[in-house]
C-alpha cells in the first residue's frame, strides 16, 4: 500500500490547482463586468449607491481572492513543491503522533518518532493525504524531514 | 483552522486593507470624474470685477436656475478674481479662462499708466449683434454693446448712468462691467457656431443679469 500527500497523482494535483487559479480569475472578471454594470447603470439619483456597489463588489472579489489563494492555492502548491524534491528513505515503525502542530518550511506539520535504526524524528504535513496511526511500520519517503511518500 | 485563520489575519490582514482602501480611493475618483457636470450641464462665469458679492450671485443664480433657463442645468458656477490679478492677461492668452460668460470691470481693458492694457479687448472673438438679438428674442432692450475696432465683442452690464438689471443687485461698485461671451462655449445657443441651438443657458443668464 502507497500513500502520497497529494492524495492523487501529480498531473490531477497540479489541474486540480490549476483549475482553482482559474477560479480566482473568473471571480475577479465577474467583479470587473459588475463594476462596467453599476458604472453604467450610474446617474445622478443613484450616484451614492452605485459607488458603494463598486467599491463593496471590488473589496469583495480582492478579499476573496487573497484569502481563497492563502487557503486553497498555497498550501497545495507548497505540498506539490516537496513532493517535487529531492527525498532520502526511512523504514521504522510509527511509535508516537504528536496532538501538537509544528510549522516546518511553512507548512504545519505534526511531529512522528519512528522506530527504526534507533528512534528518528519526522514531520508529517497537516494538510497532505497521508494517514498514519501508531504501531504501523511504513517506509517513508523524505524531504528535508517531511514525510512525503509511504510504503508498506 | 482558527488558529490558521488568526494566523493568517495576522500575516495578511494588511492586505485586506490595502484591497479596500485601494478601491474606494479608484471608485471615488472615477465617480467624481462622472459626475463632474458636462459642458452643457453648466454655466460658468468667471469675474474679474472688485464689489462683487460672488455668494449671493451664485446662490441667487442656483436657487432661480429652473426658473431661468429651460436647459437641465445641474450647476451655475460663478467665481470672481480681484479686478487687479495681473493673471488674467496670462489665462486670456494661454486660453486657460474656459467659462461661458467672462465679467470684466472697465477699468481692467483700459491703459495702465505703463501704457499697455492689462487686458487686450482685441483677445475677445467679435460676434454678430444681429444674431444675439435673434437670440435673445427682445427679452432686453437697449442692449449696450462694447466695440473694438467697430466689432461687437461684449455686452455692457450696467449703464453709464449706474442704472442696471440684476447684476445691480450684486454689484455695489461704479465701474461699468463689460461681459465677454466665449467663442468656445456651447451654452449660447450656437451664437459662434458651435454647439446645439437649443442650448442657450448662458443666454439666458445673461438675459437674468440683464433685466429686472
């Protein structure tokens, strides 16, 4: 059994990240063709309404976009950029998950001892699609101390 | 998660600000960009003229516009500059003065003592009388023009005797006021040619100063 922590094969990862990008970019047109809208649909009577219709539809669409790409975009992309480099093997057994949250290279990790050579500390990322209970024995696939890949 | 999205406020909370403080500063002044009047949404006069009382003008002239001019106007703008501003000679010359209707006290078109006019009257575009009396369809009698080199280019607003239309009711000096109509504006019912017969705010403001 095999788990990575994109959940996917890579292509699917990277169009499902894609696929968000575009979702950011029709949102901000959609924000654009209302302000063309209340821009036009302006005149004297409405003036105050539709200035504030501009700026709450433009406010909106930005706060959307940084926080749907805080969210959604950058973690995937950062979890696409360690599972692009360069890992090294582990092979041991799970002894003990942290409850706690470490963040390593940006990413929020849990802490993972492992049973192996000796006892040997690794994170596991939050927010990948690796599942891991205590007492399994995996081998792990590393990059720079996050678990990226395992195989039993 | 909220620890993330305390975490991220934390982070980027500043650009959350800078999205909307970015976009009411664009959308302000795009709308006050569209709602600045158009040129046939407004009158405007500009006065090089002492004793003037500009606050009355203006208020007597915006709260009487509906009653003054069949034109949509949503604004008569008068503004006054003392009589002396040796600027005006400038702003004529470089055509930097585009209101309608330009108000100017005598004493400004006549010789100074270093012999030269602060304003040369010949700046002024010549119009022909016979088509502003058309205009003005004998709403005013006696229409006193100012010449230059026999050609009407002004019309005086008060006469010698210090009698005068409305403009007396705001104008408390002796000096007799000459007004210049812009060859540029389209509010004078295309006395020079230029813009839409129908507009004729000007005009009739004119014609408000004018008479009683």
């Amino acid at each position: 059994m095999k788990q990575t922590i994109l959940g996917m094969d890579k292509d699917s990862f990277v169009e499902k990240i894609n696929f968000r990008k575009r979702l950011i970019v029709s949102a901000l047109f959609g924000a654009v063709l209302l302000n063309v809208l209340f821009t036009f649909l302006r005149n004297d009577r409405n003036h105050g309404l539709m200035l504030f219709l501009n700026i709450f539809v433009d406010a909106l669409g930005g706060w959307f976009a940084i926080s749907y790409h805080s969210f959604r975009i950058s973690p995937p992309k950062k979890l696409l950029r360690i599972y692009e480099a360069k890992r090294s093997m582990l092979r041991g057994k799970v002894v003990e998950i942290s409850e706690e949250t470490y963040t390593i290279q940006s990413i929020p990790c849990r802490r993972v001892v492992v049973e192996g050579n000796g006892q040997q500390v690794v994170f596991l990322p939050e927010n990948g699609a690796i599942t891991l209970n205590v007492g399994e024995s995996w081998t792990f696939s590393l990059a720079s101390g996050l678990v990226v890949e395992v195989e039993t | 998660m909220r620890k993330e999205v305390l975490s991220h406020i934390q982070y980027s909370g500043w650009k959350y600000f800078v999205v909307l403080l970015a976009s009411i500063l664009f959308w302000t002044t795009v709308f006050s960009a569209l709602a600045h009047p158009k040129a046939h949404e407004k009158v405007s006069i500009s006065c090089f003229v002492d004793e003037l009382e500009i606050g009355l003008i203006n208020e007597r002239l915006n709260a009487e516009k509906e009653s003054i001019t069949a034109q949509k106007l949503k604004v008569i703008s008068v503004e006054n500059f003392p009589s002396g501003d040796p600027m005006l000679g400038v702003l004529l010359a470089t055509r930097k003065i585009t209101s309608d209707i330009l108000i100017v006290s005598e004493n400004v078109l006549a010789l100074n003592p270093s012999g030269s006019a602060q304003v040369d009257p010949k700046t002024f575009i010549p119009f022909s009388r016979e088509k502003l009396e058309e205009l003005l369809e004998g709403k005013v009698e006696n229409l006193d023009f100012y010449y230059v080199e026999g050609y009407a280019v002004g019309i005086y607003l008060n006469k010698e005797d210090g009698t005068s239309g409305r403009f007396g009711d705001f104008y408390k000096g002796n000096e007799r006021c000459v007004a210049f109509l812009s060859n540029e504006s389209v509010n004078l019912g295309s006395l020079y040619d230029i813009g839409d017969p129908s507009n004729r705010a000007a005009l009739d403001v004119l014609v408000y100063l004018l008479t009683k």
